[in-house]
C-alpha cells in the first residue's frame, strides 16, 4: 500500500465523544441482525461486503489515538493489515439454531468490545438459522450514526434475487451513494418541496417516529448554533426521569428479544377505528406493554410518565450516506400510567403535536462541536442527558417496502440497536421492512431479566386494540366504514375485567368489547 493510500482524518469532536463513550457496561455500539429466507452462500457474502461495504473507506480505516488527548483528538487512518477475514466471521453449529438461541447469541455480543487495533465493526455470519441464514452485524457509534450506517448497509443489498457477482473494485469511487439513498432522494425532496416530512411515507417508508416529530422548518438546524444552545440549556434543566425498575446501575450481560414480523394490513383498520395512524398505535402498544410489565415487577404505575430519548435525522436527503454522526435528541414521555388506550392514544398524539409545535425540541448534539465544545464536554452532555433525564432510548427505522436481497437471498427481517449509555438499561427499536412491523428490545440482564415479557405484554396489546377495529354484531361493516376517521372523544371509565389476578387482586386490565373479562382472563 502506497503513502498516497494510506488517508489520514482527524476526527470530529461529537465523533471523538462517542469513541470515547464505550464503557464495559455499556458499549457504544450500533447492533444489527438480519435474517434470511434460505441459507446465504458464505463466499458470494464475502465478495459482496468487499464489492459494496469497502467502498466506505471508513470500514479501511482504524482509530490512532493522539499522543496529547487533551489537546489533539484521534485520527482515522487506513489500516496497512486490513484483513476482510477479521471483519466478517463464518460462524457454524452442530445444529440450526433457533430463535431464542439467536438472540441469546446477539445479546451475548452487544457486551464484547470491538478490536480497537482494526477498523470498528464485524459481522458474524451465522451459517444456519431455522431455515435460513442469520448475520449479526456490530459497528462503533464513531463511524456514524444509526441513520447513516442503515443506509450503509442496505447498499450491500439489492432489489432482485438474481444479481450476479460483483467483481471487487479497482478503486474506491468518491462519495458512493448507498442505492437506498438514491431511491429515498426524490420522495424526500418532495416531502420537503410540500412542507411536509410526511409526505413521504406513501412514496417509499411507512410512517417512523423520526419522520412524525421531526419538524420540517428544522432542516437547517446543523446552522442554528445559537437556537441548539438554547435548547440543551433548556434541555438541562429538565428533572430527573422517574426512578423505577428499569432505572439503575447496569452490568455487563446484555440481552436482546424481538417480535416477529407483523403484517401491517392488520393495523390499518385499527387505525380507522381509533384514528390514529400506523405509529401511534404502534407507540400506544408499547406504551401498554411497559405499563403491563412495570405492574408485573410490582411497580405503582398510576399516573406514571416514563421519558424516553428519541434520535431524529437531521441530514439532508443528499447525505443520508455520509458517515460521521449528525442526528438530533427530542425526549417523549410515554403515558404508561393511563390504562384507555384511546385516551393513551390521544395523549400520544398531543405531546407528538407540541414536538413539532416547539423551536425548541431538537437538540443537536452533532453541531455542539462546530460551536466550539470539546469531545469531553460534549460526552459529559451525552451522559447527563441519557444518563439522567430518559429511562430508555427509543428508535424508529423505516425501512423499504419491498423485499431486499442480498448475496442472492432474501432478507426475511431487519432489527437494529443504537447504544444505551450512560448506564440506560433499555433500547427499544421499531422497525419497518417489506410491509411488516418488528420491535425489538435490548436490555441490561440485571435490571431487566425477562424482556420477552415485554414481547408478550406487546402482543396482547395489539390483540386487544384489533378488537377496536373489528365491527361488532351491533355495528355492521358497511356503518363502521362511514364513521369519521376523528378520533373518538373519550369516554366514562371503562369497564374492567371481572377476574381475579394470581395474587387474588382486582385485574386491572380493560374488559374486551362485549366481554366481562380481559385478553388476559378471556377463556375464564
């Protein structure tokens, strides 16, 4: 390798915080897993990766650390031993392994740190996964954020199952933009032409809570230096989030659950019925399932709010590709102390409404260090507002609607984990891909042992709000079809369950439609 060859880049300070952020609880590590329909050939994987993924110069290039820290900051340079074979990882079991299997696996290897000698990122490739295939993918928060090393890694993807080969490069063309990037261009372009963030979703993405409290006169908030230092002063002024069992001092064991994929088409009649749209019921579900979970662990949720720390996008359409970390932070207060999911619902909606009514909502953490902060002055802003003001960080990854290949094999699933640190005990994602929905939830092992639990409390969730879409025997389909997609004003206290919980208590869940009893107690 030539001198030429051998790029050198200093690092920017937000990126420097977030190299600096990897703590042994917590590592500040971007996860991903994607699953395939049929097994992946290994070697047709390995030839794509370098093809597509190696045109990103930053997965060449490994972190030097600076002979004076305090005053200098590390520096990207090309590794002279770059070796695929240390990145991408053939990974073979007696067996096929199975769901509960794989996700012991990804939360074993969100607590390994990656090789700070070699570029930032690995794949495990999981040779046999149910009927299929599975890839773990791990990147450092440094490269990029989440949104960017989405669009990455969906450029080693394409549209048909048959595409052939790709021959390695000769040379890493400038600026390669990803081919989702160069799909989502125009319907954000659009999008923004109409005023409208939302605009897009009909084109390309379902709806993603990035893209419904992101407010579209924030476009050029990577220039308002003086606007973003006014909100994070008034961002740190905000109290303490609530202390309850998901707050508190996290260790190493990780774990990771995610639902299956859900098909979308179910949700729009419930949609119609509670009127709201796709996100909110999908947030009012969670927001269930955390009020159901934290009653299961013996917590007093009446009237409870937990803040949740949402990154929003605040790239322009042309640099969705762009490595280097350059998102945005607005807090959302999920009302799990409200058991109507109507009302829930509502209440969802109006905090969503003052978001995107507020100048000050976003705060940009990625342009604290062109207004001249260091990299420990802004990881030290990182860990007081994660740290102290949310319980969880909460994500939305829209993803395309039509199925993805790659190496030749259909991608069946998407799910992906930004970091939780600053000692956050939870990452809950949503992800959206060929016209299903998945959530998926990172914990930390000794605060929250049993997140399929909250699986299951989502489940039920969604079971019960389909039972607001479905006509009943009163109210043929052809009149529900007429009512007005408003939503409904909310009612007297709902009628509850009639059963008795285990502990012999009152059940506090919502009795269903035309039913004395809950989900829960349905077949009592």
């Amino acid at each position: 390798m030539t001198a030429d060859q051998l790029e050198s880049e200093t690092f920017s300070s937000v990126d420097t915080a977030w190299l600096h952020m990897d703590r042994p609880t917590n590592l500040a590590n971007i996860t991903g897993v994607i699953i395939f329909a049929e097994p992946l050939p290994f070697e047709r994987l390995k030839t794509t990766v370098e093809s597509r993924l190696l045109l990103y110069k930053r997965f060449r290039q490994r972190v030097v650390e600076p002979p004076h820290p305090t005053i200098q900051r590390p520096r990207w340079e090309t590794d002279p031993d770059f070796n695929l074979d240390n990145h991408l990882v053939r990974v073979s079991f007696s067996a096929p392994l199975n769901t509960a299997m794989l996700q012991r696996l990804v939360g074993e290897m969100m607590s390994i740190p990656l090789d700070r000698a070699k570029p930032l990122w690995q794949f495990h490739f999981i040779e046999r996964y149910d009927q299929g295939s599975a890839l773990i993918c791990r990147l450092h928060h440094c490269i990029a954020d989440g949104i960017a090393l989405v669009q990455v890694l969906l450029s080693i993807t394409s549209e048909q199952p048959d595409t052939t080969w790709p021959e390695p490069p000769a040379e890493e063309p400038q600026h390669e933009l990803s081919r989702l990037a160069k799909l989502l261009r125009p319907a954000v372009k659009t999008a923004m032409a109409a005023g409208s963030a939302l605009r897009m979703t009909e084109e390309v993405l379902q709806t993603g809570i990035d893209t419904i409290i992101y407010p579209p006169r924030l476009a050029g908030a990577t220039q308002q230096g003086a606007d973003a230092l006014r909100a994070l002063a008034k961002l740190l002024l905000i109290p303490p989030d609530h202390k309850t069992v998901l707050r508190g001092k996290c260790d190493i064991p990780k774990l990771a659950v995610w639902s299956q994929p859900l098909d979308l088409e179910q949700f729009k009649g419930i949609g119609q019925k509670m009127g709201g749209t796709l996100n909110d019921i999908l947030l009012s579900a969670v927001t269930g399932a955390l009020r159901r979970y934290l009653e299961e662990r013996g917590e007093e949720v009446i009237g409870l709010d937990i803040r949740t720390i949402v990154p929003v996008n605040l790239r322009p359409p042309d640099d969705l590709y762009l490595v280097g970390n350059r998102f945005g932070l607005v807090f959302l207060s999920l009302p799990v102390g409200i058991i109507d999911p109507i009302e829930r619902l509502l209440v969802l909606k109006r905090r969503m409404n003052e978001i995107k009514d507020s100048p000050e909502a976003v705060v940009a953490l990625g342009i604290l260090g062109a207004v001249g902060m260091t990299s420990t002055q802004i990881e030290k802003i990182i860990v007081d507002i994660f740290g102290v003001k949310g319980s969880a960080v909460m994500t939305n990854v829209p993803g395309p609607r039509k199925p993805l290949y790659m190496a030749g094999s259909r991608i069946r699933s998407l799910m992906c984990w930004v970091p939780t640190p600053a000692s956050l005990s939870l990452g809950l994602s949503i992800v959206s891909y060929a016209e299903t929905v998945s959530i998926g939830l990172a914990t930390d092992a000794g605060l929250i042992p049993d997140p399929e639990r909250i699986i299951d409390h989502f489940y039920a969730e969604l079971e019960f709000l389909q039972q607001w879409g479905r006509p009943t025997a009163e109210e043929p389909a052809s009149s529900q079809e007429a009512q007005s997609l408003a939503p409904p004003e909310p009612t007297e206290s709902p009628a509850r369950c009639q059963a008795l919980t285990k502990e012999g208590k009152s059940c506090k869940n919502r009795a269903l439609p035309g039913s004395a009893f809950c989900f829960v107690h349905k077949d009592s």
